[in-house]
C-alpha cells in the first residue's frame, strides 16, 4: 500500500475519533493540526440505528462532506487514524486495520462502543484512497504484569482497561521534555475524566492499572470507582434492584453524580464557593482517593519514581489538583497536562510509523497476556 507524503518526511494524518452522539475529526501535516471539528449527531438519527455498528457508513459520509465542505482534499492524505475500539487485548503501540481486527471491531468482540466504528471508518476511507489506515493504543491495552493480575478472589482475575491513548501520548511528551527516552523512564500517569485511571509506566510498559470502566481505583466524577464490596453483594441480593440498575449506580450515576447529581465539576466547585460543604466533602474525597491511587502506584516502582503526570479534563481545576499534589508531591515531581488531545495523540502515533521511528505493531499478533 502506498503512503502519499506532501514533501519528503511531510505527511497529511486525518484522524477520527467517534463518540455516543459525535465524531471529532483532525486534519494533522505530520504534528501539526492545520483542522479540527466536533460533528455533534442529532439523537434522533443516532436512535434509528438498531446497533453501534450500523452507524458507520452514516458517519463516514457526513466525515467526508465536511472534509470537502472545508476544502480539503482527501486525496492528499498520507493515512487515517482512527480511535481503537473494544478488541482483543493487545500490547500498546499503533496498529493497521487488518481483516482480524475488523472482524472484531465489527462483532463487538469486547462489546458495543462507538470507538469501536474509529478503525472501521478509517479503513473504508483509507482503503479507497490506497492509503494505509491505523489505530492507537486503544483502551484494551494490556502490559500487565503477573502480580497486577491477582485480584485475592481466585474466580476475577483484575484487567486492563484505562485511557491507554491519552496516558501513553502524555507520557511520552514529557518524557522529550525531559530529554529522556519513554523507555528509560518510570512515570505513574493519572488520567482524571469521567473516569480516572492512575497508571504505572515502567520503561515504557503500564505494568500496572486500576479499571477505569467498572473496576476499581478512585471515585470519579460518573464512576463509583472501588466500593466495600460485601455491602455490594448485599445490595445486589437485597431484591431492591435489577442487576441494570446497579451497573448503572456504578458506571454512570456513581462518583460525583450520585452524591451530588452532577458530574460537571465546574459545577461542584461553585457550589463549593458557595458554601455547599456537602459538595466540598465530596470533592476533596475524590482528590483524596486519587492521591492513595498514586501513592499505592509508587510502591510498585518501589518508590523510584522520575515524575507524577496528573492530566485529562479535571486537570483543568486548580484547587483540585492542589489536593492531589499536596498529598504526592514528596514522592516525585508533579506535572499537569491538562486535558485529553486524543486527536493529536491519534497522529502523532500514525506519524511514528510513517516516519520509521516506531515498527508497526500486527493485530492481534503473537502477543500473549502473561499468565499466573
């Protein structure tokens, strides 16, 4: 397959990342985002949709439409990038569409998310432009080593599902703002969104990770994070609630929004400014949750720690992120990379490949989960 370049090591990245009710699109010349738009989906026509799947050929068009809208010409794209979905499993790095993949991205191997239509809508774009399509370090990332998996109850082994694009772009920007390899360094991440997951980056590898989906780790704002977990188990035999109804009180109505009905934390913080002290309670125990995370994070490094990176939306609030560093700022030096960057993060993984500085990964390839 051939790969287009604008000049000699120039090279045009459109990249795709879809959520629930938008896509947001980028246009990249190698790091350098020259477009990008949100393209929000009336819930009315995402509804008529039966699956997540079927979504795909309808955001492709309206992708195209605007691309050509803008003036863009698509025939002068180097690759398309899109968001890593819900697969198999798989080390960090970037990967090509290949046919295993799409099977998978398509049957919901791992379950139905719209990150999933990402390398589907980047190979049917790509694909007819002859041009080569890639996904990044989706959330199945998975380095784990043997002791992260043991979760003390024989029958759940623990997982590995956290924000691996943001965390592993994050890491690797300060790591050259140190003048450092990734490779060389040891980095405790905490990505800080709708959910939070703290990562430990050991020479490049996040050997360690709470599951931000509907695992354990810190509250957050729409996550009730780890809870007492026989309370748990009686609750859900209580005969009060359909299993539904508490994956929901769990995954989407937990952390900040059942305390406070609201995962908005700039709204939490003007009520703390207005004296709410129940909302002050609440935040402050969310900012204390994350500083254990990282403090226990540091005993898998045995406290050899080059720096603590503190990013995703919540990074954006200051009191917030006093809390946290007031607490963990003994351990190491803090950093704040406020926000996610996903499309960026998307390209600069494309670019690597394109560029020679990173080998191509192959899904799913002969990569295997360590085992106990």
């Amino acid at each position: 397959m051939e790969v287009n370049a604008l000049q000699d090591n120039e090279y045009r990245i459109l990249v795709i990342n879809p959520g629930s009710t938008s896509t947001k699109i980028g246009v990249f010349d190698n790091d350098i985002s020259i477009f990008e738009k949100t393209i929000r989906h009336e819930a009315e026509i995402i509804n008529t949709f039966t699956n997540i799947i079927d979504q795909y050929d309808f955001r492709k068009t309206v992708i195209l439409e605007i691309l050509d809208h803008e003036g863009i010409n698509i025939s002068k794209l180097s690759a398309v990038c899109g968001r890593g979905g819900l697969l198999r499993p798989i080390e960090g790095g970037t990967y090509p569409v290949n046919g295993a993949m799409l099977k998978d991205l398509r049957s919901g191997f791992a379950g139905q998310h719209a990150s999933n239509l990402g390398g589907i809508i980047a190979f049917e774009i790509a694909s007819r432009l002859n041009i080569p399509s890639f996904i990044v370090d989706p959330v199945v990332v998975d380095e784990l080593e043997p002791l992260a998996r043991i979760s003390g109850f024989s029958l759940i082994e623990r997982k590995s599902i956290f924000h691996a694009l943001n965390q592993k772009a994050v890491a690797r920007r300060v790591a050259e703002e140190l003048g450092k390899k990734y490779t060389d360094l040891n980095l405790i991440v905490t990505h800080m969104g709708g959910g939070i997951t703290v990562g430990v980056h050991q020479h490049g590898k996040v050997v360690d990770v709470n599951n931000g989906l509907h695992g354990d780790g810190p509250f957050s704002p729409e996550r009730a994070g780890t809870v007492p977990v026989g309370d748990l188990v009686a609750l859900c035999y209580s005969g009060e609630y359909y299993r539904e109804e508490i994956m929901k009180m769990l995954v989407g109505q937990g952390g900040l929004v059942g305390y406070l009905g609201t995962n908005d934390a700039v709204k939490v913080e003007q009520r703390i400014a207005a004296g709410d002290d129940v909302a002050k309670l609440v935040y402050e125990a969310m900012a204390y949750q994350v500083a254990k995370e990282i403090g226990a994070a540091s005993a898998v490094l045995s406290g050899k720690v080059d720096a603590i990176i503190l990013t995703g939306g919540l990074a954006y609030g200051k009191g917030f992120v006093k809390s946290i560093t007031d607490r963990i700022n003994w351990i190491a030096d803090v950093i704040v990379q406020p926000g996610e960057n996903e499309l960026q993060a998307l390209a600069e993984g494309a670019l690597r490949v394109l560029r020679g500085e990173e080998e191509e990964k192959v899904y799913p390839g002969k990569f295997k989960i360590a085992k106990i």
